[in-house]
C-alpha cells in the first residue's frame, strides 16, 4: 500500500494487526512508528483532523515503554489527499491484555504472581487517568485495547475511538465497545454518552478479570440468563445477594482479595450498578492500585 504522510510517500508492506476499524502497519522507516489505515476513512476523518487538535494525553512514556498510541499526524492516499489513516507509537515486546488475564495463557516471563497483577492493573488504570486529566472518555474501555510488556506496563491502543469535545465544541462520541464491559446503563441504551462513571465500570471489569484468573465480574455457575442480562439486572454473584448465582468455582474467593480491592469492587459493581455516581473515579482506583503497588503512579 502506498502512502503519503508529511509531503513524502511511503510503501506500507509489514502488517502489525488488524481489527479497531482498520489496519496497523509497521512505519517503513521508522521502527518507533506504527500506521493505522482506515476501513471506512470518511466516516472518520473529521473525528481523526479534531482529536489532533487536541493535547495529547501526558506521559507518552514512561521511561522508553509508550503508554498511549496517540494520533501523531494524518496519513494520505496520495492520489486523491484524502486523509486514510494516521501515524502512531509503536510498541515491542509486548502482548494483548486479553492473552494473560487467563492464567492458563501466562508464562513466567508475561506475569504469574499477585504482584505482577497489580502492577498491571495500576498501569492500565493510570491510562484512564491519562485521558480523564484531560476530560477524554476512554469509552471503548476492553481487553483488546491494551498492550501489556513483561514488566506489567500498559499501553492504550486503538484510542482514535475515544469521546472528546473538539476545540470548537464539538461533541464526538464513542460509539463503539464490547458488551461485556459496558457499564449497565449503556447495555440499556447504547445512544447514552459515555462518561467518566462508565469508564469506571469498565476499569473494575478490566481489573477483576486480571485479579480473579479472567472470570468476569457477572459470571456465574448458573449461566442463564446470559451475562448481558445479568450485567443490566445487577446479579453480580459476589454480593451475597443471589444465592441462585454463585461465583464460578474456579476463580479465587472474593474474600481472598485484598480488601481495598474488594471495596472497590462492591463500590462498582453493587453500590455503583444503579447509581453510577456512587462508583470509584479513575483517580481513586489509580492511587488504590499504586499504593498496592508501592506507592508510585507512573512507575
């Protein structure tokens, strides 16, 4: 695939993914830069050219390891000038989220202790962070949207997705997500803006499935009705409430959790299920999680 960015023309040949609504490819020539092409580019131009306005989220990195995949500029077709894609962080040597959260999956060099978990889960949540600092809606919150290194260091991708408001007032929205970290509120009605609240929902989604061997928060042993019912019905099996729906008896007790994680958890998944203000912010599980962690956020 051939390509224009910055006034110079580029032969796109090495595929790094596919899927997020386009394809990932290696930069050719810079091994720090990764190209995303757009599967439907017009439906996404004006939400890419707005969200390049922006200031980026702060850090890009932390030491050399990118946290963000962030826009960095638009690519071209460099026939018709139409905007096709852009030009974003590239990560080595690091895995999909959604490969170890299933310890089955992990080996010991990706993570296999508590320590290493909550690491993980206070890297992903200093993400959020990163995009709540500047009143950006992750939204599209999901395993799929996360690198991880072996030292437990996320990184967002897939992030042209997220909600904004552009500098002219325009509100873009996220429109976009995986049904099993959806917050309640929007599995009932998917029009719903995001907020910072649904974001939270989604994190201790995220969180517990990295803490409890990759059970979802509303699994259960009894499997009807589905999970999306039981998401929008708030049969979360944990809280004693629903002796019909036990916790599936492979994941780690509730009760073995660390207790600031289980009150972070009932605080979203019972208290937080009807009300979302009474959830956790993303500052409360970033500074929870690193004080888990030690005591530093951006390590």
């Amino acid at each position: 695939m051939i390509v224009r960015i910055a006034g110079k023309i580029y032969h796109l040949r090495h595929i790094l993914g596919d899927g997020g609504g386009g394809i990932v490819f290696a930069h050719p020539r810079d091994r720090k830069l990764a190209i995303k092409i757009f599967n439907d580019p017009f439906a996404l131009v004006a939400r890419l050219l707005a969200l390049l306005e922006l200031t980026p989220p702060d850090p890009l990195f932390v030491g050399s390891h990118p946290t963000i995949a962030w826009p960095l500029e638009p690519v071209f077709d460099p026939q018709t000038r139409q905007v096709i894609g852009y030009v974003m962080l590239r990560v080595h040597e690091a895995v999909c989220l959604a490969d170890v959260v299933n310890p089955a999956n992990r080996i010991d060099a990706i993570g296999s202790n508590p320590a290493w978990l909550i690491r993980a889960a206070k890297s992903f949540a200093m993400r959020l962070y990163a995009f709540h600092l500047l009143k950006i809606v992750r939204g599209d919150v999901q395993l799929r949207n996360e690198l991880i290194s072996r030292h437990g260091s996320t990184t967002a991708i897939d992030v042209d997705s997220v909600q904004f408001t552009s500098l002219t007032g325009e509100l873009f929205k996220c429109e976009v997500g995986i049904r099993d970290f959806l917050a309640p509120e929007i599995l009932s009605n998917k029009t719903r803006e995001r907020s910072p609240a649904t974001d939270s929902w989604s994190c201790g989604v995220v969180v517990h499935m990295l803490v409890r061997g990759g059970e979802h928060p509303y699994n259960s042993a009894n499997l009807i009705p589905d999970l999306s019912s039981r998401i929008i019905q708030g049969i979360w099996p944990d809280s004693g409430r629903f002796p019909k729906y036990p916790p599936p008896g492979q994941a780690p007790r509730f009760d073995t959790l660390p207790s600031p994680l289980q009150c972070l958890f009932r605080q979203t998944f019972d208290a937080g299920h009807g009300d979302p203000t009474a959830r956790p912010s993303i500052t409360e599980w970033a500074q929870t999680l690193a004080r888990m962690d030690g005591g530093e956020l951006w390590a």
